[in-house]
C-alpha cells in the first residue's frame, strides 16, 4: 500500500489508483477528469487532474468531491500550483492531494498554494520530506495558507 503525507502525518493510501482503462470507475477510486465528468454520481468522487487539465470543469460540484490529485509528471511543471489555488479560491474544501514528481524543496509552497496531503513518486524517505514541512517558521507574502502578509499581521 502507498504510503503519503497528510495533514502532517504519514499514512496509509486508501483510496484506489487512477485506472484510466476503466470505463466505470468503482467508489473510492480515483477518476481521471474524463472518467469523473461521466459520473452520473459525483458524491464522494476523487479526480486527478494532469497538466493542461485546469480545475474550470470541477467549480461547479466541488462540494461533491473528497479528494482532488493534482499530478506532477515532472518537478518542473509548475502549473498544478496554480490549479491547487484556483481549486481552494473557488470553495473546494476536501483533500487536496500533490502527487508525482516534485521534491522535498517545493513541499512548503506546494501547502502555502491550497495542498494538504503528498504522495511523492518515491515514499522512501516520507519522514525527511515531513520534516521539511517545518523549514519555514514565518512567511512573508500572503497566499492560500496565510491571506494576510506579515506587515498587516504586525498591525
């Protein structure tokens, strides 16, 4: 079983992989975008979203999904940043997991842009990448996390 990080703790993955040969995805098994527009029932869902997948098609029935995946296919594509934001600015408030290649280093900005769980593409070393959650005590800028920044929260 996978392992991930959510919430500050290490746990197991219980939901089911994205099978994108499944026609008819089961309950608890996560949905490509395609798979979960074809959802007669949306309640409970879990989607991944892929680069070049913007969360648009999801604002209308975020309510009605626990987990949204955002995949990394490579640490250098830095759209799923912007797609965490725009899924939390627009009220989703399930799980929103980063999955795939990013590295320990993006963790922090990764959870300031809206994610709460990561499921790394290797999970061999979940405790370091854990504790790299806490590198930063303060931040400076506003972002979902943290809507104010640091001068109008010392006033």
């Amino acid at each position: 079983m996978r392992r991930l990080i959510k919430h500050g703790n290490i746990i197991d993955d219980t939901w089911q992989p994205l099978d994108p040969d499944c026609s008819v995805p089961e309950h608890g098994q996560i949905c490509s975008l395609e798979q979960w527009q074809d959802l007669a029932d949306k309640e409970g869902s879990a989607v991944q979203l892929e680069p070049g997948q913007e969360p648009t098609p999801l604002f209308d029935a975020l309510e009605k999904i626990d987990l949204l995946v955002i995949n990394f296919p490579v640490f250098t594509d830095g759209r799923g940043f912007s797609y965490a934001r725009d899924a939390r600015e627009h009220g989703y408030q399930g799980e929103l997991r980063a999955s795939g290649h990013f590295i320990r280093d993006q963790l922090t900005y990764l959870q300031r842009c809206g994610f709460d769980a990561f499921q790394m593409a290797d999970d061999s070393d979940l405790n370091a990448a854990l504790t790299s959650l806490r590198d930063f005590t303060e931040h400076y800028q506003a972002a979902i996390d943290q809507p104010l920044p640091l001068f109008r929260r010392r006033s």
